[in-house]
C-alpha cells in the first residue's frame, strides 16, 4: 500500500467498493492496517443483475464488521440528459455520491482501488488521444476534485499493485469478488485497450505494463515542476474567477511562452470542469495560437461547452459570455433617461485632474446603474486642458449645449456626429462597432445628449458641434468616474 498517503488513524474514510478484486483487496488492506472505514457501494443501473452487487458488497461489509452505505442512480438516462459518456457520467454519479458520504461523515478521504494496469491503460489512452504531460503523467496516488469537494482528497492506496497481485489477495483470504461483465467486452475503449492493444506490445517489450509505469512516474516529477511554474504565471495574469468564468488579462500573455499558455488554458479548464474531461494537445495548441494572434476571431469553442472569448484587454473562458460581467463598463438600465442639470450647482473647490484649477468651480454628483458610477459636471469660464488622456474626462462648449442634457441609453436610429468627421453624422451601431465597444455592453451604455442629439459618449468621443472652439466662452467638463 501507498505509504506516501499520510492517512490519519483517527478519522474514518470512504472507501469505494464496487465488489470487484481490486476494490475488496483496497477494503481488505485498509482494515488490516487499521484504518477506521465506511464501504460505499453505488450502483449505476447498467445491467439487470446490478443489485445483487450491492447486496454482495453489504455481506463483505458485515463479514468485516464496517459500516455500509450505498445509493443508486440511472447513470444511462443522466449520460443521454446531460450529453456525456457513459464513463463519464458513471464516475461523475459515483464520484459525486462518494464524497457527499464523505462530508456527511466527516471522512479525511475517499479512496477508490486503482491499480497499476489503470494507470498504464490511462496512461495509453491520453498518448493516443494527443495529451499533453499532464496527461501522459497519469493517476496520482493523491488529488483534490473540486468539482466533488475543495477540501476532501481523492486517495488511490493500492495504485502500485497489479490486478495479478489483488487476485492473489483475494484468493488468499478467500474472497470471491465480484466481477462486472462489461469488464469483458470491447464496447468501451479502455476495454479494447486492455485486451487487444497492450497485448499485442507487450509482444514487442514483455516489460511494456512496467516500462509505461516508470515513465508516468518520472513525467510526473517534471509535471510538478511545470506545475508550479503555471502557478506562479495564473496569479500575473488572472483577474477574476467565478463558478461561471474566469477572466485574464490578455496583454500579459504576450511575455509568456506558448507551452506555459498551454499549461494555463488546461488548468483553467480544469477550474470550470474540475476532472471531468479530458483536453488533447491539440485543443490546448488551437487556444494559445487564438490567445496569441491579435487577428484571430472574438472567440473558439474549447471543449466541453466551454469556449474562449477575447474582450478589450480582457481574455474569458465561459460557456456562455451573458454570464461575463459588465463592471468594466458604464451601464444604465434599458430604456432608461435621466436628466442633467447644470444650473445652480453647489459651489465646491476641486482640482480637476489634467487641468490646473485654482478657483472656484461648479460640481454636482450624479449616479446611476445601482450607483457605480458617478457623472460629475463642472461648469467654469477659465478653460482647463483640453488635452486629457482620460477617455471619460470630456470638455464643452457650453453655450452650444442648449439646456435639456439627458443621460439615456441608446434608442433605435440613433445617429452621431463624432468630433473629427466635420460635422458628418453616423449610425451610433457603427461607431460601437468602430470603436470595438462589446456588444453585450451596447444597450444600456450611458450615452450624454442635448434633446435626441447624442453630445459625448464616455470613454470615446464627443459630438463635433460642442467641441471647444477659439470663440467659446464657458466651458463644462464632464467626468464619468466608477464610484
């Protein structure tokens, strides 16, 4: 048994037992080393006769005097509702059944009895499929599952024997297991690996099982090396992290080399769908060619559902991009119109940043979507700078602005006349699209207007007819500020 495991005696542990050898030879050296356990059996509901395994697990937990929970579920019908395999939902029923025991119980671990020849077929099956180290590193003895449980570990004990050797335990304390005869047939591809493929090269190297075994165990050593390493790179680049989407910034993937992007992408994926797939070189090669290509398309499919989408400075993985949010910019609520007065402003003394004001200037608070933001107005006859970097910092004519100024959100057939177009208007559709302004932040963007006539948009460009010109002779600066 796996030493390295660091397993309390005091604190119970799940151990998954479905009947087989391997399962009853991992119950039998557990309780023979003295560890508190409780057996738990799920029953998948794949073939007829699949009840009678729990009953059989329920005997073995009684002749060893343990506790015995299981549970049942049509693992066929969630596979064809949730568009899975049937692996791949059987052990995310089984998986997700064993750590709930796990938490209800209190347990430090689920164990689960993976031998050596599961690692050499997963092993087999990642090269062939295209994985990358991560995947050809194989099973760990030792691993938490988030998506199950971000606390309680996956252990895998018995992960250094072969089957040959819990046959010969189970014969040695007489112990008939119980075999699933799916384990038989080559309907699966694990299956025809273990019973057509490894055969036929282990006729080119008798040794091929122990061969790929040692190898998983040293690309498992450089895979924590790269492990590390990607650690250190996500906590540069990530921005936020939700059960929906994670979010990086893209400019910083520029300085990074394209198997650390690799590694980075993985492990996002693995954030949003923690063990449950598998992700081929190929799939991670296809995301750091669109991460680091400014002409790629907005977005890709990934995998699973999951897709990667490019955002401004901003770099999503979601699987669905209504989830993203819009914090980053400016929003009102649709439809809505708020009006903005400049007369009788309370007097304040403020600094204006880019501008140097000495003097007395008018200033009042205006805030809209749930009070995020905060449009400030300052009315003035000595003129700041008009050169000013912040794109949500505007300066105006104010006697070309006329008196009804409105903060609305956009309306159909809105047009614009951009500064610099000499007074030529557009469709405002366009200048969003010109100005690459997502379009999921389109219909509620704060957009400031005298009547129908759309005067600044923040963050982009004010109308050309209240530009500041070299007869104006009062001025009002905006500034649009995140509260």
């Amino acid at each position: 048994m796996n030493k390295k495991l660091s397993l309390s005696p005091h604190s119970p542990i799940i151990v998954g037992v479905s009947g087989g050898a391997d399962s009853l030879c991992l119950l039998g050296t557990l309780n023979e080393a003295g560890y508190p356990l409780i057996v738990a059996h799920f029953d998948h509901q794949l073939r007829p006769e699949s009840a009678e395994d729990a009953k059989f697990v329920e005997r073995i937990a009684e002749q060893y005097k343990l506790p015995f929970i299981s549970q049942s579920d049509d693992v066929a019908a969630y596979a064809k509702s949730e568009k899975q395999s049937i692996e791949e939902a059987a052990r995310n029923l089984r998986y997700r059944f064993l750590f709930a025991q796990a938490r209800k119980h209190k347990a430090q671990a689920v164990a689960v009895g993976h031998t050596a020849d599961d690692q050499v077929e997963t092993v087999l099956m990642h090269f062939l499929r295209g994985a990358g180290l991560s995947g050809l590193k194989g099973i760990q003895p030792h691993i938490i599952l988030p998506l199950f449980d971000p606390e309680i570990p996956l252990v895998r004990p018995i992960l250094d024997f072969w089957q040959k050797d819990t046959v010969a335990y189970c014969a040695a304390h007489d112990l008939t297991p119980h075999e699933d005869p799916s384990n038989a047939t080559d309907d699966y591809f694990r299956n025809r690996l273990r019973h057509n493929l490894i055969p036929e090269l282990e006729n080119y190297n008798p040794r091929f099982r122990e061969t790929l075994q040692r190898s998983s165990q040293a690309l498992s050593g450089d895979h924590a090396l790269i492990t590390e390493l990607t650690h250190s790179a996500w906590q540069e680049i990530l921005v936020e992290e939700s059960p929906d989407y994670i979010s990086f910034i893209l400019s910083s993937f520029a300085k990074l080399s394209i198997p650390l992007i690799r590694n980075l992408i993985r492990h996002a994926v693995g954030r949003l769908r923690s063990g449950a797939i598998d992700i081929s070189f190929s799939t991670l090669e296809r995301a750091a060619k669109f991460i680091a290509s400014p002409q790629s398309a907005q977005q890709i499919d990934l995998v699973s559902g999951l897709l990667l989408f490019k955002e401004q400075d901003a770099l999503y993985l979601t699987d669905d991009p209504s989830n993203l949010p819009l914090n980053a910019f400016p929003q009102m609520e649709r439809g809505e119109t708020r009006k903005v007065s400049i007369e009788g402003f309370e007097e304040e003394h403020l600094n204006l940043q880019g501008a140097e004001l000495d003097e007395k200037v008018m200033i009042k608070p205006f805030g809209f979507g749930g009070d995020s933001w905060v449009l400030t107005g300052k009315s003035t006859s000595s003129f700041p700078k008009l050169k000013n970097a912040d794109p949500f910092q505007v300066t105006l004519d104010a006697d070309a602005l006329g008196e009804n100024l409105l903060l609305r959100s956009r309306r159909a057939g809105d047009k614009f006349q951009p500064l610099g177009m000499d007074g030529k208007s557009m469709k405002l559709k366009d200048f969003f699209i010109n100005a690459k302004l997502p379009r999921r932040a389109r219909d509620q963007y704060p957009l400031l207007c005298v009547d129908d006539e759309i005067i600044w948009i923040p963050g982009y460009r004010p109308a050309h007819r209240v530009r500041v010109t070299e007869t104006t002779q009062r001025v009002v600066s905006f500034i649009l500020r995140k509260r």
